[in-house]
C-alpha cells in the first residue's frame, strides 16, 4: 500500500512538473529592451516567472531554440557594413540562463527570421532587406560556421513603394526537412529548393521552383498541418492565408481567405501563422488598425478554411504570437504597446479567451518555449 501511494505521489509530481516550460523572448533593443528574455512558463496555471535575460544583444528579432535546449540562436536584426548578423548561445537548463558562443554575418541586412534543422546540424536565415537567404553549418559545441550558401533574390514586384527589390521574410523547412521554402514579400513569390543535409551547399531549386502569389500581396510566414498533407502561406498586404495541399515539395492551391472581416476596407498588415497541436484550428495576426487574431477552423477531408472568429489582441503590433506546445494557452507579443497578452484557448471551439494575465516586455517579438 505504501509503494502505490508513493508510486502516486510521484507521478503527480511528475505531471506538475512536466506542465513547466521554458518561454524566451526576442524583442527590438532600440528602446528599454535588455535583449533576449527567460522566463519560467507554467501551461496548468498561465503564470510566469522572469528567470534571465542578456544584455548585450542587438535586436535579437527571432529566435529558435534546438530541439536538446542545449542551444539558442538569434539573428541580430541590424545593418553593419552592408550585413546583419546571426549568434548562437549556450543555454544552461538548470539556471535558466543564455552564454554567449559567437555570431557570424548573415550575409546581408537585416536577418529577420532562423529555422533550424530537427539534428541542430543547419540553420538557414532570411534577411529581409538584403533579399536574400542564407545557410550555416553548426558545429557539435553550438557555435555557427560562416555561412555555406548565400542566395540573393532578384526582382521586384507590384507595389513600387513596397516591393521595389526581393525581401525575403521567412525561411521554413518541410516537415521531412527535404524541402526549403522562403516567402519572399518583394517578388510575391514562396520559392521552394531542395535540401541536402549532406552536401557543403544544400540548396538547390526545386523541381517546382517557386509558387505564386497575388499581385501586391506580400507573402510573409508559412505553417504545416501536423499530419504533414497541407500547408498555409500568410500575406502581410494581402491580409489573406493560402491554402494548399502539400506533397514532396509541391504544393497544390486549394484557396484563398481572408484574415479580416469582410467589412473591412483598411490596409491589411497580417503577419504570423500557427496551426494547434491538435490540428484543428488555424490562428493569423493582424497589426496595422486592426491588432487581431483571426480563428480559422480546418477541414480534416480538404484541409479548407472557415473563419470561426476575429480576437482583439489587447494590445498593438502583434508581430508574433505562439500557441503553448500542450495546445491550452495562446500568448500575443505586442510589439508597439511594449506587452504580451495570454489567452486560454477552447478545445472545442478553437476561441480564445483573455486570462487577465500579461507581461510588460519593451517591443516583444518573438516567442519560443521549451520543456524544463
């Protein structure tokens, strides 16, 4: 009897602690901002509590964890001598605390986004003003090796104001991590290559290069479903998300939604994507006068989009946003009104619900959790 009680205290032990995560934060150090933030995540309650931060960092706008915790790295969203940068760092799970390895170029201005192979051996970086993206080798200790492949876009688009040349503003690897697919808001293109892990540069066009998107759109952030079959592309002008069905790096349009009422007659700034763990809802931001986060539904037969409802985010800019890895809670970085708001998030219906709980972050901009 003592050995089953004993055995049942520590399996609730052993569920509260496995609710715990660690959830960094990227921001836009040209206010107040000390860089890059740790905090402790509690997904049962919704609470946080702050653990570290750096305070060296330039602009670390984007961040990715690897899949270990062992290491975090951050682009360095700035424009020195025609290059931005990309830095890596060790994280110490035990403390909750960031050490800096070292930083490379990323090989031109303004890196804005980092995705990163499941093995932590590459990284690819987009950098949005240079119009171009990038691959880095990473080292067994962390570190990042210069860069082995630099691609520059060219071009330009529809709108001569906004898409005078390429910006490329993402950089996503395909679930079986044999594809690379990198939006590109200049050229109203999401060009695909085919990724070889092995080779010394591993990029190369796809057989279906590129997919189109509408004139003037601008597209911007791409999400998976979980089970791999669809794939969803957001436009920051178009304010629209494009679905597709996804085989073997070539995508098949399926449709075209909106990411705003119908009413609306503004100009649409979206800008992030995710899907829920469970595969069912899909979420789009919304910044310019909107500051929304549109709730999709997902058709499982044909992977189609119903818009369910529009969610004020609490605050303004939501330039990124995250939903927890347990599928509970949604957090909404507002970068212009310096807060990330949370919302709980209804299983059933995919709505969101604000929690009353907040954290006030000089210009938020990304968020990435981790188990502890």
């Amino acid at each position: 009897m003592r050995f089953l009680l004993a055995l049942c205290c520590s399996l609730c032990a052993f569920i509260v602690s496995a609710q715990d995560f660690y959830l960094f934060i990227g921001t836009y150090t040209t206010g107040k901002s000390k860089g890059i933030y740790v905090y402790k995540f509690n997904s049962n309650t919704g609470d946080v509590e702050w653990v570290s931060n750096t305070d060296s960092s330039s602009n670390p706008s984007y961040l990715r964890i690897t899949p270990d915790g062992k290491h975090l790295y951050a682009v360095n969203e700035v424009s020195r001598q025609q290059s931005g940068l990309v830095a890596s760092y060790n994280f110490n799970a035990a403390t909750g605390k960031l050490s800096f390895i070292n930083k490379q170029s990323s090989g031109s201005e303004n890196p804005c986004h980092i995705s990163l192979t499941k093995d932590g051996k590459w990284l690819a970086v987009a950098n949005y003003t240079g119009g171009s993206l990038a691959t880095f080798p990473v080292n067994a200790d962390g570190s990042l090796q210069p860069f082995s492949q630099h691609i520059i876009h060219e071009g330009k688009g529809f709108n001569a104001q906004r898409q005078e040349k390429a910006h490329v503003h993402s950089v996503f690897f395909s679930p079986d991590e044999k594809y690379l697919f990198s939006p590109d808001l200049g050229l109203d293109q999401v060009f695909i290559y085919q990724f070889d892990k092995q080779a010394k540069m591993p990029l190369k066009p796809a057989t279906m290069p590129f997919i189109k998107s509408e004139p003037g759109t601008g597209p911007r952030h791409i999400d998976f479903s979980p089970n791999g079959k669809y794939m969803y592309v957001i436009e920051e002008m178009g304010g629209a998300v494009s679905a597709y069905v996804y085989n073997n790096g070539s995508p098949k349009f399926i449709q075209r939604i909106a990411a705003h009422p119908e009413a609306y007659k503004g100009q649409p700034g979206s800008a992030d994507i995710h899907i829920s763990p469970d595969g069912k809802f899909l979420y789009a931001s919304n910044r310019s006068d909107e500051n929304t986060i549109a709730i999709f539904s997902i058709d499982a037969a044909n992977g189609k989009l119903a818009l369910k409802s529009i969610q004020p985010t609490g605050g303004d800019h939501p330039r990124n946003f995250m939903i927890d890895p347990t599928g509970k809670f949604l957090l909404v970085a507002n970068m212009k009104s310096n807060n990330i708001i949370f919302f709980k998030r209804d299983f059933t219906t995919g709505l969101l619900q604000q929690t009353g709980k907040s954290l006030e972050i000089p210009n938020p901009s990304c968020l990435q959790m981790l188990k502890k």
